[in-house]
C-alpha cells in the first residue's frame, strides 16, 4: 500500500512542471540565429567570439599598446593565436573522447580511420564550435604565442604575463556557451526531503500523458529555490534530464565562471597595487595554479565530464593536479635562480617600460614609413605643379 500511496501521490501533469524545456529535444536551444535560414550560428560560437573580443580590447588597450605593439602586431598574433586555439582545443577533446570510447566513437570507427567531419565540428546544425577543450586550446595557443615572439622580437614572458589572467576572463565567457548547450552541469541539487527519496519508486512513469519523468514537484519547487541567484529564464535552463529523470542541476559552468572571476579580479588588482615580490611570468603559476585548483574540485561535481575508459576516472582530474605542480615549481624556481625578477609593476606600469627586444628598430620602421609618405605626397605635388 506504502508504494500505491508513493506512486499516485506524485502523479503529475506536464502542465504542474511549468517549464519550456520538459521534454524536449534540447538541440533547437542551442542555436542563436539562422542566417538566411540556411546558417545556424550557435549560442557557443556567440560566447566564444565575444571571449576573444573582451580579452583583446582590455590586453591590446590595457597594456600593450602602451608598451609598444603595434596594430599589426595586434592583427598577426590574435589570428593566429585563435587558429591554433581552436585547433587545440578541437584537437585536445577528440582525444579525450577516444581515451573514453578506447575503441570506437563518432571521431574514430573500430578500425581508428577517422571520421573528419565529427573531428572538425560540422553537425546537422552547421559548424557548432562546441566540443572545445579549454586545456588543449591554452597549450596549443601558448606555443603559437612563444613562437609569434620569437618571430616578431617581443618579450615572451611579458606577453604571456599580459595573456595569460585574460585566459581567465575568456573562459567566464566561455561557461556561458556550455550554459546555452546545457553542458557543464552537476547532479541533481541536493535538497531537504530527497535523503529519504526512493527515486526508482517515487518517480517511475509519474507524469500523466507522458513517458517522462521527473522529481516530485516539492522537490523541484525546493531545488528552484535553491538556484535564487539566477533569474526565472536561466533557473528554466538548468531543469536538465540527468540518467533518465528530470530536475534541476547545479550549474557547475557558474561556479566556475565566478571563481574565475574573483581569480582574474584579485590577481589583476595585487599587479597593479603592489610594487614589490609579483614578477614578470607570474601570471603563468597563477593560472596553472588557480585554474586547476578551480578545475579539479568543480570537476567532482560535474557528471558530464570525460573519462578514462574502464579506470573511472575523470580526463581533468588526471592533469588538473600536474597543472598545479608546475605552477608552484615555475614560482619557487625563478626566485631561487632568480629568473627575470623585473616586478610586474615596472614591467607592464614604468614610464619607460616596452614589450619590445628592439624598441629602437621599431620606431625606425615607423620613421621610413612616415618619410616614404612625405615622399609620395611630395612627388605628386610636384606632378601637379608641372
């Protein structure tokens, strides 16, 4: 009688959950707008695009103009910092994909031919740009940075200590793309009255007119509660099915993207304020250490995360914990072989200071082109005196 009482007790209409998303195929959210009908372009594309605009207006007009890069510079160095980026990224999650499938998967069949399609991104909805591992586009991207140094004679380490907090900024961005493909999400919100839920019992079949199903709406109404900080429209989004029920799920992307927040915030205020013991390069161990500090413990929480096949453990936890070692080692070498220790605050706020090797040769280049231009006009003025 205590299970008939369970299950007519929680017998529910569509109507009683009140949500756009129930039920659905939760694809069609995920696109933004559809160009002449013809061009998806998703929401992820959106938000990783504007990451990319953010972190260049505040790194281009923040510090490195005044330090000496040039438009061009500017122009040559974000185009191919976010191919190779991208790449990495792209690169970085079909690898982790296959790690998890070990044989076979959309990137790969059982003979590991390739599918080239999957592995670029290309859908039933167009070029999505989802499927992006943060990771892989941050290793691939400092690479393509160092080189572009190399190349161009700019200070490596004081780009990378220009670069590297703007990561942080990006991927706030970035959490809002998993946010409108509802990825980067926990369990279930853990509220009072679920400790002595029997979920196989007390939401089997339980919606009526519908195969559904879904948390007693209790608590549901307690789990919506707990998402306050969101408004309505964004509380809806994180009702996500999650092994076969419906309820609302932590947003792990919102976590994340606020420690990130408060990371770039703090670090960037302690640069600008304190004028001795922060150095030219530490942005590099504070990133490694803060974002996989951040990673691996938002990563717990997370039950869509890639894993190792057969191991049970998560792809993140596996590097996250290197990510960390190598921050602190790169922060305790330096100073004790006392590596560059030009502060941050002479390096990137000194009257006198350049991101240049060769400020001089820089400024040469600029005088030949304003006397190649002097040049031209003064030979058609000539031209028109004759």
């Amino acid at each position: 009688m205590t299970f008939i009482h369970s299950i007519f007790n929680n017998l529910i209409s569509v109507a009683d959950i009140n949500n756009p998303y129930f039920g659905q195929n939760l694809d069609k959210y995920k696109i933004a707008i559809n160009l002449f009908d013809r061009i998806p372009i998703q929401w992820y594309a959106i938000m990783i695009l504007m990451a990319v605009v953010l972190s260049v207006v505040i790194g281009y007009f923040g510090f490195a103009k005044r330090l000496g890069i040039t438009s061009d510079h500017l122009f040559e160095g974000v185009l191919i910092c976010v191919v190779a980026g991208i790449v990495g990224a792209r690169l970085w999650f079909v690898v982790a994909n296959v790690l998890e499938e070990k044989t076979a998967s959309e990137f790969v069949n059982q003979n590991y031919i390739p599918n080239l399609k999957a592995i670029i991104g290309i859908t039933e909805n167009g070029l999505a740009l989802e499927g992006l591992a943060i990771s892989g586009g941050v290793i691939f991207a400092g690479i393509a940075l160092a080189i572009f140094c190399k190349y161009r004679k700019i200070k490596t380490l004081y780009l990378f200590e220009i670069v590297l907090p703007l990561i942080m900024i990006s991927q706030v961005l970035g959490r809002w793309g998993n946010f409108f493909n509802f990825e980067a999400h926990g369990g279930f919100i853990f509220v009072e009255g679920m400790e002595n839920l029997d979920i196989a019992k007390s939401i089997s079949e339980n919606v009526i007119g519908s195969a559904e199903r879904v948390l007693p709406l209790e608590i549901l109404q307690k789990q919506r509660d707990f998402l306050w900080f969101f408004p309505d429209v964004m509380k809806d989004r994180m009702f996500i099915e999650y092994e076969g029920i419906w309820g609302y799920c932590h947003p792990c992307f919102f976590y994340e993207g606020l420690a990130n927040f408060l990371g770039f915030t703090g670090y960037m205020l302690l640069r600008r304020f304190v004028k001795k013991g922060i150095y030219v390069g530490d942005g590099l161990s504070f990133y490694l250490i803060w974002y996989g500090t951040v990673r691996f413990f938002i990563e717990m929480l997370r039950t869509d995360a890639q894993m190792i096949n057969g191991t049970g453990i998560k792809v993140v936890m596996v590097y996250t914990p290197i990510m960390i070692i190598l921050g602190i080692v790169w922060l305790i070498v330096r100073r004790v072989k006392k590596i560059q220790l030009i502060t941050c605050y002479d390096a990137l706020y000194g009257m006198d200071s350049t991101i240049l090797l060769n400020p001089n040769e820089s400024k040469k280049k600029k005088n030949k082109k304003k006397e190649k231009e002097v040049i031209i006009v003064t030979d058609e003025d000539n031209k028109n005196e004759e």
